[in-house]
C-alpha cells in the first residue's frame, strides 16, 4: 500500500530561537527519531502540514517523510498546538523500519445504534473511550474497532470484548475486558410535575374552605365567651328603710 507522503527540510540548528526563525519563515519545525538512528531535524510547510492533519487520524497514520529527496517511513508521535490558534508548533515522527512494531491507538465506532432499544427509549450512548491504545504490526494498523449496539438496553455496558481484534494485534491493557461504552438513562428532571388546571382549581377552594371553617369557629369561640356575661341577672335595688 502506498503511503502518504509529507516533504519536510533538514534544519541545521535545534534550540527555541531556531525554532522560532523557522515558524517565521512560515513552517513547522520537527524531529524524526528511532530505530536506532540519529535524530533528524527537520521544518515541514505549515499550510501542507494543516491540510494533513485536517483528513483525521493523523497519529495513527504512516507516512513517507521526504527530507532533501531522502525517504523515510515514519509515524507521527505527538503534535504540539498553539493553544489560541490551534495551529502546529512542533512535530515528532519515529521511524517505523521493516516489520516493526508499535504502539498506536485505534479510533472505536459504535454502529446499529437503531437497533438498541435502550436508545430508541431515550437513553444516551456514553462513550467511555474513544480509542483503545493496542501493538500491532506498522503495516497493518486497523482503521477502527467496530462496536455494534444491537439489542443494547439502558444501563447495558459494551466491554472491549465485543469486538473481533486481528490475530496480530494486542491491547495495551490485556488483564481486564474494561468498558468502551454504556447506555445511560435519559437526564431526570428536576423539577416537580405540575399539577393540572383542575387540580389547582380543586386546591385552591379547598384552602379556601378551610380558611373559611378556622374563620367561623374563631367567631363561634368569641361568641361562647360573652354569652355568660349577657346571661348575668340585673343587681336588685336597695330596700328602703
């Protein structure tokens, strides 16, 4: 399979302030390391350089790196970005030699996600890991790692197991089957059910009444206190002398 090639520039000097020159001048500095070779530094075109990292998968992804007509196959290691413009500050490639092996991280794809009730019922797919980090050979990287969520109810948990990985292929983390994703319940609602117009209606008189009954015995209890004082006879005229 061919790969994609990058053109890139021998850099005579390494150091901040040449890094800075060369970012002036519009590119990128780099380095290439590994296989038991001496480093190689490097600039690459900054415009170029964006519009290979814009296709996606560019950690995951070979490349043939021309450095002054010298072809090396390397991939790429770590990307530093700009963290206003998010545009690439440094680049580190390792060289890949013939049948190597590497670490890589592989993208997950969850497919059939019409097929999960717990979905069709409103829960939510939480993707616990976007990539699974495993070791594999350079030539045969696997594109992604695909998860089908067919007959998946809610609180259901899909594990590295339920994906076929290649012969040659091993995980990075091989002494558990650890979660890719769960089916998560939908978001409960804070707020209380409202009641409906006719029991607000049926509320309110009923505070109404009871107002009503505290009110009328409240006077039936004043009443109560002033009948033995009405009911008191008239004092009797003194008798005469």
């Amino acid at each position: 399979m061919a790969l994609a090639e990058i053109k890139a520039s021998a850099r005579p000097r390494a150091g901040k302030g040449a890094a800075r020159q060369v970012r002036r001048e519009g590119k990128v500095p780099g380095v290439i390391y590994g296989d038991k070779k001496d480093a190689v530094i490097i600039a690459l075109d900054s415009n170029e350089l964006a519009k290979v990292i814009g296709k996606g998968k560019f950690l995951s992804t070979l490349f043939n790196i021309d450095v002054d007509g010298t072809k090396t196959r390397v991939i790429p290691r770590d990307v530093q970005l700009d963290p206003v413009k998010d545009f690439a500050l440094h680049v580190d490639f390792q060289r890949v030699g013939p049948g190597g092996k590497i670490r890589v991280n592989v993208p997950c794809k969850f497919i059939n996600e019409a097929a999960s009730p717990g979905l069709k019922r409103g829960g939510v797919l939480n993707i616990v890991r976007h990539e699974v980090e495993v070791i594999c050979s350079a030539d045969a990287i696997p594109a992604a790692f695909e998860f089908d969520m067919t007959g998946i109810e809610i609180g259901r948990s899909v594990h590295i197991s339920a994906t076929t990985l290649p012969a040659d292929v091993k995980l990075v983390i091989g002494d558990r089957d650890f979660t890719v994703a769960t089916v998560a319940g939908a978001k409960a609602q804070d707020e209380e059910v409202k009641p409906t117009a006719g029991e607000a209606a049926a509320a309110t008189a009923a505070a109404g009444a009871a107002a009503g009954d505290a009110k009328a015995a409240a006077g039936g209890s004043k009443d109560a206190k002033a009948a033995p004082a009405a009911a008191k006879p008239a004092a009797k005229p003194a008798a005469k002398k």
